[in-house]
C-alpha cells in the first residue's frame, strides 16, 4: 500500500539557475527574457569534466547564481531536453531558493552525485568563479 500523492508543482514556478543558463552563460538564450535576479540555495556545486556545472541540492553549503521568472511549460520541456532529464543526467525539481528580500520554492536542476561523473567541488559555489566571460 502506497502513501497519498504528492501534489505535483505547479509548472509557473520562477527558476533557479546557477551555469549556463545564468546571464552571460552559453545557453541563457534558451531562457528568454525574463526578470533575473541573484540568489542561493543550499547545497554543493561541481565542475563536471563535459565543461557544465552540476548542483547537488541540501546539505551545508551555498551554491549561488540567478533566480528567473517563470517560464511556459513548453520552455520547460526544452530545458529539460536541454539538461539531459531524460537521459537521467540531471532532475528538475523543486527546491528552496533565497535572496536578501525572501526565501521561495524555485525549478532547479540537480544531480544525484556529481562526483560519480567525475565533479570537481567548486568550493566558493560560484559557477564565474570556474568559468570567466
């Protein structure tokens, strides 16, 4: 016997980005314009051997990088494509994301374990601080 269903979020949340995708990045067109902002969120950054980075959500350190309006779902199905979900390389899902003025539920796209895909920890959790423009 099965517990009760989580609630699926809904898909208008904003995003939290952290690599590519953040401004300035090799992929932030496929975002559109949207309002962005800084943010952080708990958890560890990894500089994957492919040349992106990889966020692994909770636990006790900051990774920062932009949250950004919400996106059409048909926007997110093309970052999921874009992210490797169906490949399993990376899962889009809800975490908690903070800037000075709130804290608020965000899409973010995480893995498992970066390190068993050879990730390097960025200690500093700032993607600019590995890759510079």
């Amino acid at each position: 016997m099965s517990g009760p269903e989580r609630p699926e979020p809904p898909p208008d949340l904003p995003l939290f980005v952290y690599g590519t995708l953040m401004t300035g990045g090799a992929a932030e067109g496929m975002i559109g314009r949207r309002r962005r902002g800084p943010a952080w969120t708990r958890g560890r950054l990894f500089h994957l051997p492919a040349g992106y980075p990889a966020l692994q959500s909770g636990g006790g350190g900051k990774v920062f990088g932009e949250w950004v309006d919400p996106v059409q779902a048909a926007r997110l199905v093309l970052l999921d494509q874009y992210e490797g979900v169906d490949e399993e390389l990376f899962s889009r899902v809800v975490i908690e994301v903070s800037t000075d003025a709130a804290t608020f539920p965000a899409w973010a796209w995480v893995m498992a374990d970066p390190r068993l895909r050879g990730g390097v920890l960025v200690p500093s959790g700032r993607w600019r601080s590995v890759v510079r423009r």
